[in-house]
C-alpha cells in the first residue's frame, strides 16, 4: 500500500490511505509527528532535527508542546547545558511510536489484501495501469 507522496508516484493502481490519531476534534498523533519524533531520536537534538525537516527550531517545539497536550503525556525530554545537553524521547514516546507503526504495517496489509480482492480482476485484465487499457 502507498501512502502520502509515495501514493502518487505510483503508475499502477494502488490503494491509498492515510492513517493518524484524532481524538474527536483534533489531529493527536501521525505521518508527520512521528517523523519528527524519529529524527530527534537519531539526531539527539529538536535543534538537529529541526534543521533535517527544513523546519525552525521554534517550529518543532511548538509541534512537540501540541503533541504533548493533545496525547496527555510527555514525549521529549529535553537535557540543556553542558556535555549531556539535548534531547531524548521518553519512554511512552517510544511506546507510542511502536504501537503507530504496528498499525500502519496492519492496516497496510489489510488495505492490500482487501484491494487484491475487489480489484484483481481489473489488475488481472491490464486495466490497472496509468493510461492503460
């Protein structure tokens, strides 16, 4: 299954979906958050990661506040001053983040599996091409 900009590049037919959590009024968590979240557990920084997402420092600690405030929980904790300075996910952090991609591959596998069986017989006939038959 293709998903986000991933989707459109495809030249067969496949199925798209997007999946993020939402708690009724409001985005909580998805694509892009764990992206950030990703990149400061590889950068060790906000500031690091930031600068990798082509975003402000101020940017992506606004993100992670939001976050914060619509999941209930921190997600960041940050170490400022000497040596030990920068930023480490939390311990739910990464159990959310667990738990979101475990979801995504399932639903992937899902959405693929229930594509191949209501659209096999056009795929089958050559007509799930761009600018096919």
């Amino acid at each position: 299954m293709n998903t986000g900009k991933n989707c459109e590049r495809s030249q067969q037919w496949r199925p798209c979906c997007k999946i993020w959590l939402n708690n009724g009024q409001e985005s909580v968590f998805g694509d892009g958050r764990m992206i950030l979240l990703k990149a400061i557990e590889e950068y060790g920084s906000i500031n690091q990661a930031a600068a990798k997402l082509n975003m402000s420092y101020r940017a992506a600690w606004g993100k992670i506040k939001i976050m914060e405030k619509r999941l209930g929980f921190k997600v960041v904790n940050k170490h400022i001053g000497g040596v030990a300075s920068g930023s480490e996910l939390t311990a739910e952090a990464k159990k959310l983040m667990a738990a979101y991609s475990a979801l995504t591959a399932e639903t992937a596998r899902a959405v693929e599996e229930a594509f191949h069986k209501h659209f096999g017989d056009f795929l089958a006939n050559g007509k799930g091409e761009s600018g096919g038959n």
